[in-house]
C-alpha cells in the first residue's frame, strides 16, 4: 500500500483502453489520447531524446498532465483484474444473487427495558 499513487495511476493506464472503445465519449477527449500518443512515439520531442534524462520529461509531462485531465472520466472505466467469481471464492456455501434488503430501526419503550 505503500505505492498507493502508482496503483491508481496503472489502473488509469489500463482504462484508457475501454476510454477508447467507449462511443459516448466526446471525440475532442479522444483526439486528445491519440495525440499524446503519436507524441510519444514521434521522433520529433521538444527535448531532444539523446539528452540523457531530461530527454524524456517531456513525454512524461505531457502524459501526467493527460492523465489529470481526464482522471475523472478514466476512473469510470477502471476494471479490476482480482475480480473472483462468488462460486469459486465461497465453493460448498449457499450463494444468494440480487437480494435487496432493509434495515429498520426497532424502537424499545423505556418501560420494555425495565
């Protein structure tokens, strides 16, 4: 749990997938990602990439700050890779789906409790 930040920021990684194949998100947001994309992989960098460290800055920049922008949206779209079917986690328990329940509040006279 130390790494919290870094695990938020792989699972917005990873969603940025279904943020692409999703038709209800504005093409602008899109066009956005693809650009930061071809960015990235573009030989052309405003810091050149022979520039030890500081050649990629630029690319991280850009992506921290497409991340941020769109953070709201890509948390929507996070899939979790633990996901455990109930059968196999609870194997021999009595399993009950889709139950709605509601907790009511009894209210105890105080002459009842003496």
């Amino acid at each position: 749990m130390q790494f919290i930040f870094l695990q938020v920021l792989l699972k917005r990684i990873k969603a940025i997938r279904y943020f692409m194949k999703d038709k209800g998100v504005p093409l602008r947001k899109k066009i956005i990602i693809v650009a930061g994309i071809l960015y990235l992989l573009s030989p052309i960098d405003l810091i050149p990439e022979p520039i030890l460290i500081f050649g990629i800055v630029d690319d991280i920049t850009l992506w921290t700050f497409i991340i941020w922008y769109l953070k709201s949206e890509l948390d929507n779209y996070w899939v979790e890779s633990d996901e455990v079917e109930p059968a196999k986690k609870f194997r021999g328990k009595n399993i009950i789906d889709d139950v709605n329940y509601e907790v009511e509040k009894e209210v105890v006279k105080e002459e009842e409790q003496k």
